[in-house]
C-alpha cells in the first residue's frame, strides 16, 4: 500500500533519530574513530617475553598523556611491524576510566633468532650483488639491537659483513652501527680499445653515529679505519692468465695502503616508499676527509651530492629525476674516485668507458624516467613495470677542464620484474646519442 504523506513525515524523523543512535553506538565502540582526538590514559604492552617495554616504547610515536588520532595508532603498528623483530604485532584501544580518554593495547609476538636472510640489491660502485648467506640475530637480548653476518657476490664484488646496531645508546636520541667489513672488487681499465680488469682488495671498521630526532636524525658520522691491497698487475677480461704491468696512472696506487676516514653526510627521505616511490624526494651531502699511508696521497677530501624527485601524473604512473655531482682531489687513489658509463651510471656505453684512465675527480651526471606498472596488484611490489628514459652526464680530471659540448647522452626503455627473495630486476635497452647502438643491460633494483 503507498505511503501516506503524513506518514511518512511522521517517519523521517524516527529514522533520523535511529541514524544518529546507530552513529552514537559506533563511536562508543570505536573510541579512536578515524577524525577524533583522545587522550592517552595508558599504554598496556602484552606478549614481550624478553624485549624490554622501553624498546617497544621506543617504536610508538606517542606516550601516555598525548593526545592521537587513528592515524597515529596505524603509524605505530607499522613502525614495529618493520622493525623485524616481531611475528606478529597487534595494536587496539579500549575506553578510559574517563570520557574522552583511552588506553593502548600492544600485543606482540617475538621473533626467534637466530634466522636466515636471502637478499639482492646494487650499488653504484659495485653494481648488483646477491647475499645467498646471512643470519640475523636481531633483538638477540631484547634491548633492540640488529646484529647480522651476511656473505655477498656480484658483478665485480665479493665480500663478508658483520654489522651490529644498537638505536637510542646511552638513553639518548643517538644509534650507534658498527660493521666490520672484508671486500674484494675488479676495477675496469680501458687502455686503448682493450678492456683490463684489476682486483682491490678491501677491509676494515666502519663507526656510523646519527640520531632519531632533530637536526641529528638527518646527520651521519662515520669513522672509519680501512685498508687497500691493489693487485700490482691487471689482466684482459675473461683471461686471467694474460696479464701485463699497470700504467703510469695506476701503478702509484698499487699495493698496500692503510688509513682513517672521517665522512659527514646530510641525508633526507620524504619517497611514500623505498621500492616504487610515487612521491617525495631524496637527497644526499657527503664530505669525506681521508688519510692513507700513499705518498702521493697522504691526505685528500671527497664530496657528493645526489638529489632525486619522484611525482606521480596519472595513477602510479610517476616522472623520477635525478642529479648528481661529484668531486675528489685529483690525486686521491683510483678506487675512491668516479666513473660513469653502464647500468648503473649512464646506460647506453660499456661499463666505465666514460671516464679517463685511472678514473674521475670530476663527476656530473642526470636521468630522466617516466615508471608505469603493467600490473597493480601487490603494488608497490606488483609484478611488471616499465620505463622510458633519457640519461646524461660527464667525468673527467684536472687538467682537462669542463666542457658543456663533451656531454655523454642516452635514451632508451626498458622493464621491471619484482621476483621474490632477489627483488626487483632490471632489464634496459639504451641507445646512445647519436649513434643508437643497442646496448642490453640486465641488473637489479632502480637506477635511483
């Protein structure tokens, strides 16, 4: 039968009302609701058999008598869900002893140690590198320490860390990382059109101090005591056994050589996320002072500064620039020095076929790239992208000087795979400027 006008007059304010209980009711049994402000009355931490309540604390980004919102709540079980040392981590609230006030549930479930890792990744220096050996003894006395071993091997790196971290030392704002480290890396030579190769060895302890609040959470201090051993001969890539003296720009810098490094580095991260940045930026000022037992370089400085900008246009389809510069004093030993030319520097040209013999004290390089996924599921860890891109850049020593027309360029496409335990894959066809000879890379994670 139609209802009445009257009726239903009559009705819509009995819904009204019954809107307004239903809404009341999800609030009461709600007390954090997504757009309220409450007061922190207490915070209640369950399940921590070892790790210290202090540790926890240390990971949620508020204390009792703040006042939070949801988002907060959300930050904070993220936060300990990332720091690893928990299976499973739950957070809930429930209502104070008085209105408008709450009290915090942590329930967590540790992690046992110790546990092995499989990881890949790259480096500008070494390129890509895959880690099949690590074991992790994270939280190992429930004080919030990380504490690893981890052997790796790569394109042209061989190497055994052993890294311990300890955040918040002292009960201040500061972290204290130690890594003891053992490397092995083969520098490209180009003499002429032959390509030689030439192994360096690496070793020594790394010191990293920086902190979790103001201006020293954006500042890194490493000291650092390493030594070098340069291989006193080189040899034609993929003949080990045909080797020949070093020219007169490397021969200064083979054999031993020990020594101290003091670097600062300002550092600042605003990507949404590490593995496929839609937005923000990062950015990176490093100066190094280095010592060394070498006559010819007994004391030299060092300083780079990378910047990158990442801004989605349309649905994760995101524009990424990059600049860096770079400078080192000219007579610093070649393995500190830079190069450009490959995967991982400017695509398009052989591996560090850009620079001078003996590498580069002078370093300007920039890249373009338009990232679009093929797939959306898992994002940002979906299966397929791809990427247009265009590269630049220049390096050279003193005494030749910069020059605007001596610009090394590429442009080229190429695709992302994210497979499990290696990470992403990067598979590039580049062309360079003007020649367009397809040139194949294959390597792990984003060029930046």
């Amino acid at each position: 039968m139609p209802i009445s006008i009257k009726k239903l007059i009559q009705t819509v304010p009995s819904l009204s009302c019954l809107v307004l209980f239903g809404f009341l009711l999800v609030s009461v049994n709600s007390p954090l609701a997504q757009s309220t402000t409450l007061l922190v009355e207490n915070i209640e931490i369950q399940g921590n058999l070892k790790t210290s309540p202090e540790v926890i604390q240390n990971f949620i980004p508020f204390q009792k008598g703040d006042r939070i919102e949801k988002q907060v709540l959300d930050n904070a079980t993220k936060r300990l869900k990332d720091s690893n040392f928990f299976k499973e981590v739950k957070l809930y609230t429930q209502p104070g002893s008085a209105r408008g006030q709450i009290i915090v549930y942590v329930e967590v479930k540790e992690r046992k140690w110790p546990y092995f890792q499989f990881k890949g990744g790259y480096n500008e220096l070494d390129g890509w590198y895959l880690s099949p050996i690590g074991l992790r003894f994270d939280n190992l006395f429930g004080k919030g320490n990380y504490m690893g071993i981890e052997f790796y091997f790569g394109d042209r790196l061989s190497g055994f860390d052993v890294s311990f971290q300890r955040n918040n030392i002292f009960a201040s704002n500061l972290n204290l990382k130690c890594l003891l480290f053992t490397r092995t890396r083969q520098f490209v030579h180009y003499v002429g059109e032959e390509k030689f190769l030439q192994s360096v060895g690496n070793s020594g302890l790394d010191l990293r101090i920086n902190g979790n609040s103001g201006l020293l959470k954006y500042l890194w201090f490493d000291f650092i005591l390493e030594s070098h051993n340069a291989e006193k001969d080189m040899w034609v890539a993929g003949n080990n056994d045909d080797r020949f003296e070093l020219p007169a720009e490397l021969s200064p810098y083979s054999g031993k050589n020990s020594g101290g490094r003091f670097s600062t580095s300002l550092n600042l991260d605003t990507r949404d996320q590490a593995f496929f940045p839609t937005r923000g930026f990062w950015g990176s000022f490093s100066f190094d002072q280095v010592t060394s037992q070498l006559d010819i370089a007994s004391q030299y400085y060092k300083w780079i500064l990378d910047f990158r900008g990442y801004k989605e246009i349309y649905r994760k389809w995101t524009i990424a620039l990059r600049g860096k510069g770079g400078w080192i004093s000219n007579f610093a030993p070649f393995y500190d020095k830079f190069y450009l030319g490959g995967p991982n520097s400017l695509r398009g040209y052989a591996d560090r076929s850009l620079n001078p013999l003996g590498y580069a004290s002078r370093l300007i390089q920039g890249s373009a790239e338009l990232r679009f996924p093929f797939t959306m599921g898992n994002f940002p860890r979906h299966f397929l992208s791809g990427v247009l891109f265009y590269d630049i850049g220049q390096a050279w020593s003193d005494p030749d000087k910069y020059e605007a027309g001596q610009f090394k360029t590429s442009v080229g496409y190429g695709f992302r795979f994210a497979l499990p335990f290696i990470g992403l894959v990067r598979l590039d066809f580049a062309y360079p400027i003007p020649d367009y000879d397809l040139r194949v890379h294959l390597s792990l994670g984003h060029t930046f």
